[in-house]
C-alpha cells in the first residue's frame, strides 16, 4: 500500500479475527518501529512481541483500557530506558508500527502507557525491570475483520471516497463499540 494511504487509512480499532499473523510481517512491522526517528541516535527501546495466548491472556487482564489484546493474535510492548526523549523515541516507533501494519492490511491499537497504573505490572510479567526501564509505552496490532472490504475498496475507488469506505466500516463494526469502552 501506498505510504500515504497508509498514514491516512490507519484508525485504532477493537474488532478483529484471531486468525495468526506470519512471523515474516510481525517482523517487518517491528522493523519499521526499530527504524524510527530517535533524538540523538540513542535508541532507547526495547520490543516486546507477546504472540503467545498465555501472555496475551495475562496482559489483558492487566490491562483495563485495553482487554481486547486478549484476541489480538499480536501483542508488541515498546519499553524505553529513561532518557530525556524517551517517550517522544517511544512513540515514534510506536506509530510507525501503526501504521506499518495498516501497509500490511491490519488493524492496530495503541494502548497506553507508562503513566498507567497498570505498567509496572506489563513491564515485570514481560521481564523489563522498571529500574532500569522506567518508561515506556504499549502498542498492540491485529487482523481486524474489516480487511477483506478495505482491500477491495482501496483497489476500486478514488482516495476520498476510500477513505470514507474505510472509515464507514470501522466504525460500524469496530471503532465505535470500542470508543464507549474507552
Ligand atoms: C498515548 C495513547 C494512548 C492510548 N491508549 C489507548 C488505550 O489505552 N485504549 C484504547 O482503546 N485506545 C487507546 N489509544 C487510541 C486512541 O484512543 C485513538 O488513537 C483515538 O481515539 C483516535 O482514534 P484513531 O486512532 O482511530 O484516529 C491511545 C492512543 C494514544 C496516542
């Protein structure tokens, strides 16, 4: 997909099959992410892909804004060392994540953070010790169940009527379930 589609066509979305993503494009999402703008060339992050049910299921039961990471065939958890721009480092590579998988015909949601009561507890199940990473931030991505209409809409239509399209259905079977449970 286009690179600007992408940036556009990207939504947070709730709704999604389970259906396993192949390893190859989880990588090649993570990429993006490990290849995002960093102040000073630091780097500060570390990835974690959580794409075992058993974690999945723990996070999510941590996790109160985010209880769908439970279905989510794929969990990534993006932590940061505490530098001075870590959580602009953070989220860079968190976006770029977003919307790598969007590229990739899937749907994403960022789930927060470090400022969340729950993080200590992410950080521990998923071994980073909060000492030594003491920020971070939370991004999952998954299948959502609108990709097979996206698709055909991004091939047959002009930009702005896809992105209505696109629009249009996320928010009848995704997003706006998922916003009254923000
Ligand atoms: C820092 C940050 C934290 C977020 N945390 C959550 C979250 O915990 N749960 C959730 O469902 N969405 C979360 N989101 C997603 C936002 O709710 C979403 O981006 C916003 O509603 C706009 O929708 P859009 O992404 O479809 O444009 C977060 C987004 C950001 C940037």
């Amino acid at each position: 997909m286009d690179a600007l589609l992408a940036l556009k066509a990207r939504r947070s979305v709730g709704s999604y099959k389970p259906d396993p993503v192949p390893p190859k494009i989880v990588e090649d999402i993570v990429d993006c992410g490990l290849l995002a703008v960093t102040a000073l060339n630091l780097q500060p992050w570390e990835f974690v892909v959580a794409a075992e049910m058993e974690s999945r299921r723990q996070l999510a039961e941590m996790i109160d804004t985010g209880r769908f990471i439970g279905e989510a065939p794929v969990c990534v958890a993006v932590f940061c060392r505490d530098t001075k721009y870590y959580l602009e480092d953070g989220s860079a590579a968190i976006q770029n994540m977003l919307v790598a998988a969007r590229a990739h015909g899937l749907g994403s949601c960022w789930v927060a953070g470090d400022k969340k009561p729950y993080f200590a507890r992410v950080g521990e199940m998923l071994g980073m010790a909060l000492q030594t990473h003491r920020a971070g931030c939370v991004g999952l991505f998954h299948r959502t169940t609108l990709v097979a209409t996206q698709e055909i809409a991004l091939r047959s239509a002009a930009l702005g009527e896809v992105l209505a399209e696109v629009q249009g259905r996320f928010y009848v079977i995704g997003h706006a379930d998922d916003r009254s449970g923000r």
